[in-house]
C-alpha cells in the first residue's frame, strides 16, 4: 500500500459505481490516451484495455514504480515520471485524449497547461473540485465568471458530464467533485498571433474585477479610441468585466486592434 501526500493533494477515486461511469463516458476506443496522476493504476488498466496506446504520467516515484512492476508487460502502456506542469506534450502524438483526477491544488495552473496545448488535445475528460467547476462554467453576469471561463470557452466546448460525492474518494476530501469533458476540437476564432493578444486582453480585462471595464482598460490605451470602440460594440462603460459575454469580448478585441494599428484615435 502507498500512502498518498497531502502536499500533492493526492486523493483517489475508490467508488467503484463512479470508476465504471468514468470509463463508461470517456471515448477512447482505438485512440492514443493521456492519463495524468494515475495512482495505483485502477482506471489506468480499464482504459488501456480500449486505447491504441496509454501515456500515464505521475510525479510520485513510488507510484512510478508501481505502475512500471504491474504493467511492465502490457505493450501498450508507457509510463512517465514528471511534473505535469512541466511536461512537453509536445512529444506526445497529436489528437491525444486526456484523463486526469486533477490535483485541487493545481487546478487553475492544469487548465492553463491544456489550454497551452489545445492544439495536441481532442479532449479532455476531467475530475475537479466543484466549486472549481462552477467558475469554469459561469454564465455571464455571474460574479464567478472570469479569466478561466472566458479563455475556456474559446478554446473550448466545456460540458459538466456528472457529479462526484467527496466520499467516493480516498482520504475522503471536503468538498465535492464534478467530472466534466473539455472538446478542444471546436474551430478557433482568430490566428495564433491574434489570439495571443485576445488572451492577453482577456486577462487584462480580468485583472481589476471591482473596476468597471473601461477604467481597467483607460490606463492602456487613449480614452477617446477606448470610448469609440465601446459605443462600436455596443458595450456600456459602467459593465464591469463578468458583464460582458466572450462574443462582445472577441469584436472588442476587433476594435483595440484598430486603436494599437492607429486607425482608431
């Protein structure tokens, strides 16, 4: 037996009723799979048996180990010893499906590394905390609404599949868990280099949530462009950031770039 690391926030899925809905849901049938945290290897097992081939990366050495001794002979199964964070997916075959219990600790830091690499991922299937959830999926106008909704819900289709009781888990945490499926094959509106900035703009916009959007944004840029492009889309200058829904942020973006071209003064 491994004793799991409350500094890795390590807690694992033990229900078997929840295990089976997992591996139910999770379309990977002739598919190369990505498990990150895979533990003592229980879903890890089920899931190899439907893929072409299974990456399991895990950080802890002593699971590491394990899962190298329980699956040294089954061909199509690799296991990877590294921080997640830090990972090249790169190196990885493209059109992976991922599965991971994600760390709560890590949570925001794991969507970000996803959203890095969307272009690798067909999707990803995810067990998170659920008040982690519920700001991931946010409606517009929700205080909960945020950097991490908006860039979500460009790069991706974010669908809450189920609830986990915390009690399904090893220790037993205290709070609940959704899983949910994150579809990266929805077609992006802007090029690469344009959507660097609309993420940039977008985590500008998110950086002073108490302040409406035009005083967030007065600093960088000239007033009177920053007052013509708001009247352009139609976007009061007293909303505040999680007023404002993706799509009026993507023709926002459309008119700050007239402004940083120098068509708009």
């Amino acid at each position: 037996m491994v004793f799991k690391k409350r500094n890795l926030s390590q807690v694992f899925l033990k229900n078997r009723r929840y295990i089976h809905r997992i591996i139910d849901a999770i379309d990977i049938t002739g598919k190369n799979v990505f498990e990150v945290g895979p533990g003592e290897g229980i879903i890890t097992e089920a899931l190899a048996e439907k893929a072409h081939h299974l990456w399991a990366l895990d950080i802890d050495e002593r699971f590491v180990k394990l899962l190298n001794d329980k699956f040294h002979q089954t061909k199509n199964i690799s296991i990877i010893r590294n921080n997640i964070l830090c990972f090249d997916l790169e190196t990885l075959p493209e059109k992976l499906v991922l599965f991971s219990n994600v760390p709560y600790h890590i949570s925001t830091e794991f969507i970000e590394y996803l959203i890095h690499y969307h272009h690798r991922i067909e999707k990803a299937y995810l067990l998170l905390q659920k008040e982690f959830v519920d700001k991931l999926t946010a409606s517009v106008g929700n205080r909960q609404y945020g950097f991490l909704t908006c860039v979500s819900a460009y790069y991706s289709e974010v669908k809450v599949l189920f609830s986990v009781p915390r009690r399904a888990f090893l220790p037993v945490p205290s709070v609940h868990s959704k899983f949910i499926c994150m579809d990266f094959s929805k077609k992006t509106l802007f090029d690469p280099a344009e959507e660097k900035k609309f993420v940039q703009l977008l985590r500008l916009c998110f950086s002073c949530p108490r302040k409406t959007l035009f005083n967030g944004l007065r600093p960088v840029y000239p007033q009177d462009g920053l007052i013509s492009a708001f009247e352009c889309v139609d976007v009061s200058r007293v909303m505040r950031p999680h007023q404002i829904s993706l799509q009026k942020y993507h023709q926002l973006m459309q008119e700050i770039q007239l402004i940083d071209s120098g068509n708009r003064k």
